[in-house]
C-alpha cells in the first residue's frame, strides 16, 4: 500500500492536492492514534504497540513506515519519535480537537 503523499492520487482525490494526501494519511487506521501515542514523548515497537491496545506487529510496522515515508516519524535511541513536522502536525491540529468537542457539544442538545 503506498503512503499518500502530495503529488501523488490519493483516496478522494486524484488532484494531487497536499490537504487531500494528509486527509488520507490521517484517515488510515492507527495512524492518529500512532501520531496521539508519540505527541510526547518517544516509544520503542514494544511499547508503542501496547499502548496501541495491541495492534498486530504488521499493521504497526506498515503504519510506522508510512509514517516515517511521510517524515512525521522517525526512529531515535529513545525509540520512535515525531519529527518536528509531526509535532507541528498535532499542533496544528489543536483547534480542530477544540471544535470537534463544540460540534460534540452541540449535536447533544
């Protein structure tokens, strides 16, 4: 499976547009939950694995090259990491959490 990257036909969008490429890329399974696990601090396979309520080892090995291809992670001493522009990706996406709880908030009334 090929990591959705700007450029390129992503799911949704043959344009090559880069908002279309991340949209895909955050919306394949774990790949939130790996960017969420990272936000700060790093883990090694192991650890980020139980922290991903055990994901198998394949779908967490495939995610975290997808990862790494897309330069969100990368692997240190301490483990895998964000990258600083995975760290300015969970940044950026503050606001959205903020408005994803209004939208919550305002759909249970």
């Amino acid at each position: 499976m090929m990591t959705p990257l700007p450029k390129n036909s992503v799911r949704g969008s043959s344009s090559g547009v880069a908002i279309m490429a991340v949209f895909d890329l955050l919306g394949r399974k774990w790949n939130m939950r790996i960017l969420w696990e990272l936000r700060t601090t790093a883990y090694s396979f192991r650890a980020l694995q139980e922290r991903c309520d055990g994901m198998s080892p394949s779908v967490l090995n495939t995610r975290i090259k997808q990862l790494i291809e897309a330069k969100l992670v990368e692997k240190s001493a301490q483990g895998y990491q964000l990258t600083e522009l995975g760290a300015d990706l969970m940044e950026t996406l503050d606001p959205l959490r903020d408005w994803a709880a209004q939208w919550e908030s305002t759909l249970a009334k």
